[in-house]
C-alpha cells in the first residue's frame, strides 16, 4: 500500500497522520497519532481509521529529548510494528516568506530559506523544520514537501499586503503575509459541496483555536485577512495578543527595560487569553472559571472577532456566509452564540437547536446571511499537495525508503 505521512511538528509534540493513496489520486485517511511531552512526559498514542485505539505508550524522559527523537520513535513504530514505509512526507511549514506561494519539493537549499524566516514564527518555524532536516540527513532520496500556512493568501491584490512603511521594506518581504492559509484552503474547498452557491460570493471564515484568526473569501479566494507580517496580528489567541499598537512594543523596550528576544518571548508566550485572564490559554477552562477576569478575556474575544468582521465585510463589501471552523469554532456553543450575537447588525440570526447540536448550518431559516460550522483538515490538504507534487516529479527511488 503506499502511503503518504503527514507532520506537523511543534515544540513539545510531533502530531502524523498516514494517508493511504487509493485509485484515481484518491486518499483515505488510514492512521492519525503524536508524541507529546517531549523533553517532559513523553508518550505516544494513535488511532486507526474507524478510532480504534492503536497505541498509547509512555517513554523515559531521556529516551524522547527532542522532535527528531520523537520522529524517530514514530517512523519506528509505523516500520516495524505496521509494516508502512511511506513514499513521501508532507510538512506543515507556517512561514513561507516572498519566496513560497505553493508547496515546494525540500531540498537543504529551501531549508536555509526557510531557516531566515525563524525570526518572524519564532513558536512554530523551527519545530516544523527539526524533523525536516532529520529526515533529510537520515533519508535524504525520500520527498519531502513543504506546505505553507501563508501560501494561500498570496493571491491577494497589492494593497491588501502592504503596510504604510518605505517601499524598499515591501521588497525586502516586510509585508502582511496572513496565516491559516491550509485550514482557509480546505474551508474554500469543502464550500462547494456545502453550498455552492455560497462558495461563489463572500464568505468570511473564523478559524478559532489556540491561534486564531479570520480570512475574507471571494469566490473561494483570500483577499483579506486579520494576520499579518507575523502570527502575532488579529484576533486575541491563547498566548498571543493579536492586534497592538506598536507603540506597546517600543514602551516594553525603552520604559520597561526588556530586551527584544524578551519581548519576542512575552508576547508569542504570556500574553492573549492567558494574560488577560491569568488563569488560563484554554477557552474551555476559562469557559468554567468563575474568575472575574476569565470572564474579561472571553469578552474581549468575543468583541475583536465581532469587530474584525466589520473589517472584512467591509473588504468584501458584503457578506453572503459566515463559517466557523477550528477547536473553538467547532466546539463551542456559547462562544459561537456570542459571536453571532455581534453580528446581528449583519442580519446575522442563530437557531439556539442547531448551534446546540453542532449542526453544519447553525443560522435560522430567516437569517439573512446563514452561519456555517465546518471542520477543518489542514492533515488533508497537506497530503493531497504532497501527492499532486509527487505526480508532477516522481521520485523513482521513493517507494524504497524506510522512515525511522
């Protein structure tokens, strides 16, 4: 069976999932883990394709020290235990800089471009790329693909990237980058089939998770989005404040006396949800806390993304669906009711039973722009570009390598 494996690597986890490639370029999801804890309580756990438990082991700490430890662990249990070696691996990567609007084959070339821009996704850039580079000394004839959360908002005219500063910064890849392009990618994918009306007009879409943001779609394509130059730009998140007057950063340096990887750390780790309510970056959590201040932090949520709506209805100068997507934009009834509370100037109205029971359209029959819940498969979308690349350049080697 060939297969495709798909990472997504952060700082404590390695999350995979193992497609298999059926006729015609189909792909069926066969297999879906992580490693987490790692430099901590390691364990690993996956499912199978109906969610049958397939493993759930706990390691020493000494045994899991970092992600190409960890990817070792998995390419191991897949090899040895499931018999899968997988012809490719697709990576999710969030900062493809000016130089990456598509998935792109890995070579050590890319890698050192992709290296410059560790500066700008400083919680995310380099774990993406330790099991890159593990992978590539280990197996270096096994393709590896690249895709990019940024990649999908390039499409965007001009002035939607720019900021008010000298042009020779623009050219140099200063610029509004937008994030959460694979999840906004599926989302514009998956509409067709949900409404395809809908897909063809405007529709804005809230990706709601730990990070979070929202994407303006025209006929399925990006053309505003509330991220920027960073992850750091938007919608408050779990750690991360989102929009802040620069200002702000320059008051923490010269009044404050922090240094700017000081700065860099407090605001991609201490601020957000987690700052605001100090007691929490879990929505759920801050969803049972009876704290004063859980209370504040899920009021100002709830206010910026009812305020930045504002902004991209204005950019699409109009709205024809609003979706919700995302840990929190999937899961949470009460966070998704005060959201659709700000937006009832839009003639936005919810049906309480549908919102309740996670029904695909949540709107009333009467609500003039209907609201949407679709699940977001960033996994998938990975897999289906690593495979279209591999079709487009066969690797005549790659059925033959083993991951471990």
């Amino acid at each position: 069976m060939d297969t495709i494996l798909v990472v997504n690597a952060g700082s404590s986890s390695v999350k995979f999932q193992i497609f298999s490639i059926e006729g015609e370029g189909r792909l069926r999801r066969q297999i879906k883990g992580q490693i987490d804890g790692i430099g901590s309580r390691p364990r690993l756990r996956a499912s199978g394709v109906r969610g049958e438990p397939l493993a759930h082991r706990a390691y020493p700490i000494e045994l899991v020290s970092d992600v190409p430890t960890a990817m070792g662990i998995a390419g191991g249990w897949l090899r040895d235990e499931l018999g899968m070696s997988p012809m490719a691996v697709g990576h999710r990567v969030v900062h493809g800089g000016p130089d990456y609007d598509r998935p792109v084959l890995i070579d050590h070339g890319v890698v050192a471009r992709l290296e410059r821009l560790v500066a700008l996704a400083p919680i995310h850039q380099p774990h993406n790329l330790a099991p890159v580079r593990s992978l590539l000394a280990n197996f270096p004839t096994l393709p590896q693909v690249a895709c990019f959360d940024t990649a999908f908002h390039r499409t965007r005219d001009a002035v939607s990237d720019l900021y008010a500063i000298p042009h020779q910064l623009y050219a140099e890849g200063v610029r509004r980058y937008g994030f959460h392009g694979l999840s906004y990618e599926y989302i514009a994918k998956t509409l067709p089939h949900v409404a395809p009306e809908i897909a063809k007009g405007r529709v804005i879409v809230a990706h709601l998770g730990s990070g979070a943001s929202m994407c303006a779609l025209k006929g399925g394509r990006s053309i505003e989005s509330t991220m920027g130059f960073t992850a750091l730009d938007g919608l408050p998140m779990g750690t991360r404040p989102g929009q802040i007057d620069p200002g702000v950063v320059l008051y923490l340096i010269s009044e404050k006396g922090m240094s700017p990887a000081k700065v860099q750390d407090f605001l991609y780790r201490d601020c957000g949800l987690k700052g605001l309510s100090g007691v929490s970056n879990d929505m759920r959590e801050l969803e049972a806390s009876e704290d004063p201040k859980a209370k504040l932090a899920i009021d100002y949520f709830v206010y910026r993304v009812g305020l930045d709506a504002g902004m991209l209805a204005a950019a699409l100068q109009g709205l024809d669906a609003f979706v919700f997507t995302a840990g929190i934009g999937e899961n949470s009834t009460r966070i998704r009711a005060r959201i659709v509370d700000q937006l009832r100037w839009l003639g936005v109205t919810l049906s309480a039973d549908e919102n309740s029971r996670n029904a695909q359209l949540i709107s009333r029959s009467d609500s003039r722009i209907p609201v949407y819940i679709i699940p977001t498969d960033e996994e998938l979308m990975i897999a289906k570009h690593t495979l279209s690349l591999l079709l487009e350049r066969p690797s005549p080697n790659a059925r033959h390598n083993n991951v471990s």
